[in-house]
C-alpha cells in the first residue's frame, strides 16, 4: 500500500512545489502592521514602474525575522525605521545622520537608504476622555497616576530595546504591562474598553479615528524614526528613491493608513494610486477615496487566490510525502524494536509539542533562510506523530501468526513485512497519512511568517489592520481545502481497498 500512495503523492507533490518557485526576483519585506504592508507595496509598485522584477513577501514577522531575512538572503529590502534599526539591529544609541547609520550598517553588508520622508514614533496612547479625567498628558504624568490602568501592548513592543523595558526604567512606571496583544486588536480592545492605554505608532490611522491621545515623550526617551528602506548593500537604490524619497509626509502616511484600515481597501491600491498621483503633483497627499469597503466575496475571489492555493498545496502534499517516506519506516522500527520504539514514539510527540512559531524560528537559524524550505520542514516534522504512531499500531496489532506463517513458507523478514504486514496494517496507516494531511492544512497557514506563502497572507493581513472579512477570505478557503482533502482521502481509500479481479480463466485444453 504504501509504495502506491507514495507514487501518487510525490509527484504531485513535486509539481506543486515547482510551480509555486519563480524566477529570481528583488524581493520586498514587511512587518505584520499596516504601515509596512503599505510601504513594502510602495517599494515594489516602485520596482516594477522601473523594469525591475519584485515580488512582496507581506507580514513576515517581528525585527527579528527581517534581520535573519536579511542576512540570509531571504528578502532583499524592507521598510524600516532609524530608531528601530539603532537600538533594535545595532543595539547603539543615539540619533545619527544617514551617513553614520549606514557607516555603523556597512560590516553587515547593509545600507539604510532612501529616507521616505516621515518620522512615525513610538507612543502610548489612551482614549482622551480617560487621560482628561485622570490629568494625564505625558509620560511622566502617567508615571505618578495612582489608576488602576490596564496596558494592552505589542508583543514586539514588550521586549524591544527602545520599548518597554527600558520605557519603564525610564520613568519609573508603576504598571505591570500584563499579556502582549497583536498590534491592531490592541486598538479593538481600547475601543471597547477592555485595556486602557496602548503603544501606537504615531502615524496610526486609529489615533484621530478613536479620539486617542497620544501622551508627550517629555523626557525625549524615543529617538526619531525616521521611515526608510533597509536592504542589502548590492541593491540598486535608485528607482526606488526616484519614485519614493521625501514623497511621504506625516499626513499621507496616515491618510493611507486610514484608506486600509478604515476605508477597507486594499494595500496594492492604495501604494498603486499614490504613486501614480505622487508622478504628477508636486505635493502628493492622497485624499480620502470614495471606494467602499471591499465585501466578503470579493476578497474571497480575489486574484491572489490561485497563487495561494497553489503555495498552500505544495506545502500540504510535499510536507505530507515527506512525513509519510520517514514516517512509515520510523513506525515499521518502533514495531520490530520495542524499547527503541518507546524512545521513537516520545520524541516524535515531544516535536508535536513544540510551538509553531518557535519552531520555524528554530528552523530559520539552521537553515539559514525563510521561506518555503523551513516551513516545508517545520510541517513534516508535525506530520510524523500520526503517521508513526498509526503505522506502529497497525502492526502490532496484526497476530504474530500470520508472521510466523509468512516465514514457514520461507519468506524473508522483508518479504513478510511488504507483502503480508504492511497491506493487512494499510487501512490503519493509511488513516494516520489522512489525518496528518488535514492537520498540516490548518497549521500551514502558520507558514506565511516566515515568507512561505500561502492562505496564511490573508489571515495575517486581516489581522494586522482589523479587517474580519479579509481573516475570513483566508480562514474559509483554508477550512474548505481541509474538507475537501479530507474527501480525496476518502476516496483515494476506497480506491485503494476496492477488491482486484483475478485474470479471467483462459480456454481449456483438451485431454
């Protein structure tokens, strides 16, 4: 049985893969907040207006990731910002000039180039009619309130170098900053009033939106951040500062911020029709569009969703065929070697265990890159629990007799375990490969992170700016592709279990 499912499942699996790669392209980071997903789609509207093949890898992650990125060649550029890129990147303080950020860059093989023209910091905020009854204005009146307030900040926030840590030393914050929250349910969480301050980004389209105010910095603890392209130093900056340098003030930043995150459109239209309108006024802010929010179906039927499946399949199928080659001899040896068996079965549930994120953070070091290899290997390495444990509980419940009769009749061990065992298991086996199949449908969507593509992008991206129906364009496809792989299994299992005709008798010969 299971020489025949690997035949049907390799080859597929290697089609999708190759036809979810590419030629090489520049290829444009983001981070998972509006802002960058924005400025990302800038950078590559930019690159194609000038010729230059690029692709946009959306939401990668934290600073972290897009530093791995960076180094290893995943990603070409991204947007980034001065102060994040001193403390955060080169763990120095300070507000240098271009010049001496990118002298402190240039051991890395990195360059800051291309300043867009807009300093969007670092803030707390909280909703005006709190901070006017509680006399709050500043940093340092926060840090004398005695209000039981209630903090919803950013994961990456919580543990930067110019973020929390050192934002409460700084002051002297009486606060514990409890749980960390995504950036953009953060908002939605002080809207409804379940935490009371938040940190923002000063650019942020909520901040007019939600009547927030933004408290003063009066002890100058956040440097400038100063938005800019981050890249490779072998990149060719200028197409990019041709179309993007000094174009973006403050008050366009936001206004496309607004434009996504309240306006629902989408970032490649909103990067699209500012570039276009940047090309022929002197001072391009974009006003606020007459478009309405995009429906459910129409995010859904987007045409970015063929290419998702496609990187989707190819994560699902090749990871699948990969658990499944390892898989069924790990659980053949679990069988024939009892206490190594024990040993096999504990570390293949340990790695089951071990969370999606820091996994492919795990994987992204060894590795060496993003994108689809570790993703592909962080998803065989899930699939392997149902696949071994079903192939070991398959055979040790078959009686030992029929192995006994098998090497009576003078076969091999090997011979006894392809033609007697491993049929007579399949049906088990073959129910732990259906079910890793759909789990990896569901957890690949975890891939996106990391640059892997998939229907991830639009839950990652709906997330980042609020926006349920974009989740849902990608969630829904995703539950709908686990059902429908869950019935090609089914099918694929009858298939395989329906009764051979024996060879029609031939003519007797006469006596």
């Amino acid at each position: 049985m299971s020489p025949r499912l690997l035949r049907i499942l390799l080859p597929l699996a290697c089609a999708l893969a190759l036809s979810s790669a590419g030629a090489k392209e520049l290829v444009v980071g983001s981070k998972r907040f509006t802002e960058s997903y924005i400025l990302g789609e800038l950078a590559r509207h930019a690159l194609a207006d000038a010729g230059v093949a690029a692709v946009h890898r959306q939401g990668l992650g934290n600073t972290a990731v897009m530093k791995q990125a960076l180094a290893t060649g995943g990603i070409d550029l991204y947007p980034e910002y001065t102060g994040t890129i001193v403390r955060e990147l080169l763990k120095k303080e300070g507000s240098p000039s271009l010049p001496e950020l990118n002298a402190w860059l240039a051991p890395r093989g990195l360059k800051a180039a291309v300043p867009l023209g807009f300093n969007n910091s670092y803030a707390l905020a909280m909703r005006e009619d709190d901070a006017a009854r509680l006399g709050i204005a500043s940093l340092s009146d926060l840090a004398r309130s005695k209000a039981p307030l209630r903090f919803g900040l950013s994961h990456e926030f919580l543990v930067r170098a110019d973020g929390w840590p050192a934002l409460q030393r700084a002051y002297a914050l009486p606060f514990q900053p409890g749980s960390g929250l995504d950036h953009g349910l953060a908002y939605q969480a002080l809207a409804r009033g379940q935490v009371d301050i938040v940190d923002a980004y000063t650019t942020d389209a909520q901040i007019p939106r939600l009547k927030l105010r933004v408290l003063r910095d009066d002890r100058a603890f956040f440097p400038r951040y100063d938005a800019v392209l981050l890249m490779r130093s072998g990149v060719d900056e200028a197409p990019l500062a041709a179309a993007l340098a000094g174009r973006i003030d403050d008050t366009a930043m936001q206004a496309m911020n607004a434009a996504v995150e309240i306006d629902g459109r989408k970032f490649d239209d909103v990067a699209g029709e500012f570039l276009a309108r940047s090309r022929t006024a002197a001072a391009p802010t974009p006003a606020a569009s007459s478009a309405g929010r995009s429906s459910f179906m129409q995010r859904l039927l987007a045409p970015d969703l063929p290419r998702l499946l496609r990187e989707h399949l190819a994560l699902v199928f090749t990871s699948l065929a990969i658990a499944a080659a390892i898989g069924i001899p790990l659980g053949v040896l679990a069988q024939r070697r009892p206490r190594l068996g024990a040993v096999l079965m504990a570390l293949v549930g340990m790695a089951q265990t071990i969370p999606s994120l820091a996994l492919l953070a795990f994987l992204i070091a060894i590795v060496g890159t993003i994108g689809f290899v570790p993703a592909l290997l962080a998803l065989s390495l899930y699939a392997l629990l149902p696949i071994v444990r079903n192939t070991h509980a398959g055979l040790v419940s078959l009686p030992e007799g029929m192995r006994q009769a098998g090497l009576a009749l003078g076969l091999r061990d090997g011979q006894v375990l392809r033609t007697i065992e491993l049929p007579l298991a399949g049906p088990t086996i073959f129910a732990g490969i259906k079910t890793a199949a759909v789990l990896n449908v569901g957890v690949a969507t975890v891939a996106t992170f990391i640059g892997a593509g998939g229907l991830g992008e639009r839950i990652v991206a709906g997330l980042a700016v609020n926006d349920t129906a974009y989740m849902l364009a990608g969630a829904v496809p995703a539950a709908l592709l686990a059902l429908v792989t869950q019935w090609v299994f089914d099918v694929l299992e009858r298939w395989l279990r329906r009764p051979r005709r024996s060879p029609a008798p031939g003519p007797r010969s006469p006596p």
